[in-house]
C-alpha cells in the first residue's frame, strides 16, 4: 500500500478486524450461550488492562463488571449495542448454564483430545468444543446444572482454592458461578484465544466422560 503511513494502515486493519468479535458473539447467541463483555489488554498508555484496577493481575481475562452474571444475555440487539460501543472488547462466557468447561495445561489437553480422538474411533465418543487460552487447552461439556452432592463441584481458581482436587494438580472445572474467556478474545501476550474445535450445535458431551480422558492425562 505505497504512499499510505504505516499508521493509517495499522488502523485500518483494526478496524477491520473488529467486528470478528461481535460476530462470533452473535455466533454464540444462536447457540443459546449467554455473552458479556470482558475487559481487554492495552498495548499503550501505561496500563496493560481496560480495567479501572490499578496493576489488574490478569489484564483482560475477567469481566468488565462485577454484575457479570446478570448482564450476560443473548440478546443479539443488546449484545450488538455492547460491542458497537467497545469493540476491543474481550468475550466471556459464563459456565454452568448450557456448558461447562475443564480447562487443562496444554501439556495435557493436547494429548487427551488425541486421546479422546482414537477412543471416538473405538466406541463412538465424539468431543465437543475445544478452545486453546495460551498455554491452556478447554473441553466445552454438557453442564451438570447443580447436582444435589456440592462436594462434586471443583472450583476453579476464579472462585476459591481447588481444595477438592488435589488429586488432579492443574486441572479447573469451570461450573455454575465461573466463566471462561471464548475466542476471539485477545491475550495480554498479542495472541488470541482461538478453536480446535469449534462449536456446531450438535449436543455437548457427557462431563463425566471427558473427566476420566482429561484425569489420567493430568495426574
């Protein structure tokens, strides 16, 4: 693009690649997933988050509100409002309504879902959705919705110490009152939370199932 700065073109692009955000939040919606916004990292002005928290310590991986969990909807002409209005604008999906998530280091996930890959093979298991937040691989499950035994619920480390999970060092369940960050979200590192497997509507597995691949891979 001879004679245009090298600014002007950087922000073109941005500008063209923003609406990515809200279209796959749109995306989202018609699955039935609730979406609201998340904070996102800040290349300049001294600050590495969005966020109004001085020295945040996780720039751009938490909600922008603490009311989160009201706030997130599928309402496609809210949604679309949020993001016209920010369109940097991180995506967070809150777990334990549709979904839920086992988020897993890479040095795990990436085995399990071969793993998971030759048992469909074998027995007709087929994976869900699978997403990759830097060095952290997440398997989208079927929720358990709230189970009558509480002790069957593994928190993560958004919510409280994971005191029951002792036994599988590194692996989180994202449940009810937790939420992870969907792609395309941005990273504070420059990259992007992004698909292995992205969802198509096809029904989730079972999160018992994906529990006993994911835990011989992370013990």
């Amino acid at each position: 693009m001879v004679g245009v700065p090298l600014a002007r073109r950087t922000k073109r692009r941005a500008h063209r690649a923003a609406p990515r955000k809200i279209s796959s939040v749109l995306e989202y919606a018609r699955l039935g997933w609730a979406s609201c916004m998340g904070a996102h990292p800040l290349a300049e002005g001294g600050r590495a988050c969005s966020c109004d928290r001085v020295g945040c310590p996780e720039p751009g991986m938490h909600p922008v509100s603490p009311a989160w969990q009201m706030q997130a909807t599928t309402d496609s002409a809210l949604l679309t409002r949020w993001w016209e209005q920010e369109p940097d604008a991180n995506v967070v999906l809150p777990t334990g309504r549709v979904f839920d998530v086992f988020d897993v280091q890479a040095s795990a996930g990436t085995p399990a879902l071969a793993a998971m890959d030759a048992a469909g093979l074998e027995i007709g298991f087929e994976t869900g959705p699978v997403a990759v937040n830097g060095d952290r691989v997440l398997f989208y499950v079927a929720t358990r919705g709230a189970p009558e035994d509480e002790d069957e619920w593994w928190s993560c480390h958004l919510d409280a110490g994971p005191e029951t999970i002792d036994e599988t060092p590194g692996l989180r369940w994202h449940c009810r009152e937790s939420y992870v960050l969907a792609p395309p979200s941005t990273l504070a590192t420059g990259g992007a939370v992004s698909w292995l497997r992205p969802p198509d509507g096809r029904p989730l597995p079972d999160p018992l199932r994906v529990l006993d691949l994911l835990a011989d891979f992370c013990e």
